[in-house]
C-alpha cells in the first residue's frame, strides 16, 4: 500500500490576535462570522491519540494552522509537520480566515504524499482502521450517492446562508465540467453498487435527470487525491482562485466538496459503504454523541457544534472530555 498522510486543520478561535485580524475582515453581508464555527472545544488531543492508537499506519500527520500550535503538542514527532498558512498559502490568497481556501490548496503543502485523508477538527477515530477503509487500488474509498440540493434551507437564513449556497455552487461546477449520463456509463458499478443499501433506491430514481442533481454529503474524514486538486485548478481555476481571495466566506465560494464530487464524477473511487460513522449536532444531540464515544459503537465520528449557550457548551465539553478520556486515557506521542 502506498503512503497515506492525514491533514487536520486546525484554529485557535479565542486567540485575541486571531480575533482582531478576523474582525478587520468582516463586512460582506452574507459573511459566517458566527463562533460554533471557530470556537475551540479542546478535545485535539483525543485526536491525536485516536491517529496514535487507531491508524498507526499513517505516514504523516500534517496540522495546518495560522497561529502557534497548541503548547502541549509535540512538534518534534518524527510523524508529525506543523504547516503555517504563510508556508503553503500564496500571498494572494492570506489572510485566510475562511477554511475554503486553506482546505482548497491543500495540495500546495510540499511533501504531502499523492494519498491523503483531509479531517475536520470535529472529525475523531474510535476504532481500528484500516488502510484500506480509506484507500483501495490506490484510489479513495467513497460512496457515489446522488441527493438533491435543498434550496428551501436558503430560506431565512442570514448570515447562516453561505453555508447552504456551498453545495449548489459546487454542483453548478460539476455539472459544467461533466456529463452525468457519460460519468453513468464510464463507472455503473460505482454508481450502483450493493454496497450503498438503501441509498441505491434514491440513485436509482435521481438517475432520471439528465444532470447531477447534487451530491449526499457524509461529513466524516475524506480520502483524497492530490493529483485531484491539482487537475480541478487546472479545469476550475475561476472559481478556485476566487473562492480563495474571500478571507471571510462568501456567498459564491465553493469548497473542499468540489474536489470530492470531481473524484466521484471521474470514478477515481472505490465504492464503500456509507455507514463509515456518525455526525452529531450538539445542540440536537449532545448525549448521544457522548454515549457513542463511551461505547465506541462506531468507528468515526464527526461532532459538529450548534447554538449552544455559554453555559449549555462547557456542559457538553466537559461530558465529551470525560467521554474521550474514557476510550484514550493515556497521552499519545504526539503530547509533551
């Protein structure tokens, strides 16, 4: 098997300097500035105990950041690199407070190996993984499940609109690039595989449209390609290179998800199950992404924070911490 890296990236929302910087930045009305999505909820060294204990495999773990890295960890593990934004992100493209940008260049990080999984800092290991989980022939594992975007989420929303305009600004980019029919015919058997249960029947019937409709998105850590980001700068430099000169999110950005959908429409993929984990939205479901961590009952899962007040937040922190520190107890190498 080839060499496969993880990419984390990774930002410290309660830095004063962070904050001051970020501020200067705000001011396009649709701009994210909300802070579930920059607060830290201080459970990255379950992270790195979970990539210690669970994927020992891995070659290197890249941790992308714009400030210093957390104090505790060790950047003199032989597994490890520490990447500044300055060392891999052209000036055009800084300061970068949106993560469109840093996760969209990530192929510009020198040494990253051709396979890569990217991880959210919400997304965390509970269970042995294999490297094949991730790659497969030298291709990613993934699901090809069609689902369509949900305009109506626009409705209302606000600020919050950037989030829900992403996946149609994506798709409108896939549907330039590709031919649904022709992706269809080039890779059936990744379109319509057992190995996606139920979710078959919905691929089945969205198969009627002539184009893609959109895409199901599992928010867990993601098997990339390198070479994938670098063929799609090759084919959508417009909407890279813009999405990239917005420090703050935009309306019109696209993201990581593009390049994803790329991999998909080319059948540069090995069909896996969806089932790979779980997502939780704290402000929904706090206690059962507590019980899930306690009974490792999945083998990844992705905790997404919500409109949680201050108090409500140190609660659901404390519980995950405990939690964690149930299933990873011991400090990783990557700890001082």
């Amino acid at each position: 098997m080839p060499d496969i890296d993880f990419v984390i990236a990774w930002v410290d929302g309660s830095d004063p300097d962070w904050q001051r910087r970020k501020a200067a930045c705000l001011g396009h009305p649709l701009s994210d500035d909300r802070a579930q999505r920059y607060r830290d909820w201080d459970l990255l060294r379950y992270w790195f105990r979970g990539v210690e204990t669970f994927a020992p495999w891995v070659r290197k773990v890249w941790f992308v950041c714009d400030q210093q890295p957390p104090a505790w960890l060790n950047a003199a593990h032989p597994k490890l690199e520490v990447v500044r934004h300055e060392e891999y992100l052209p000036a055009e493209y800084r300061p970068a407070f949106s993560s469109h940008p840093i996760e969209l260049n990530m192929h510009r990080v020198s040494g990253l190996a051709e396979r890569f999984v990217f991880f959210n800092d919400d997304m965390y290991l509970l269970k042995p993984m294999a490297e094949a989980d991730f790659f497969r022939n030298g291709l990613p594992r993934d699901a090809a499940l069609l689902n369509p975007v949900p305009t109506t989420d626009l409705r209302g929303r606000g600020k919050d609109a950037t989030v829900f305009t992403i996946p149609l600004n994506d798709v409108e980019y896939v549907n330039r690039d590709y031919d649904f029919r022709a992706c269809v015919k080039a890779h059936p058997w990744k379109w319509l595989n057992p190995r996606y249960g139920k979710s078959l029947l919905r691929n089945l019937t969205l198969m009627a449209w002539p184009r893609f409709v959109g895409f199901d998105e599992p928010h867990m850590p993601q098997a990339f390609l390198k070479s994938s980001f670098e063929a799609a700068w090759q084919q959508d430099f417009d909407a890279l290179d813009a999405t990239s000169r917005h420090p703050i999110r935009h309306d019109r950005d696209v993201n990581q998800w593009l390049i994803r959908q790329r991999q998909l429409a080319e059948g540069r993929f090995m069909p896996r199950s969806p089932k790979v984990g779980r997502v939780f939205d704290l402000d929904v479901d706090a206690a059962g992404a507590v019980e899930t961590i306690r009974r490792q009952s999945v083998r990844m899962i992705c905790i997404n924070d919500g409109e949680l007040a201050l108090e409500a937040f140190e609660a659901a922190q404390k519980r995950l911490k405990e939690a964690f520190e149930a299933i990873l107890p011991a400090p990783s190498g990557f700890e001082k």
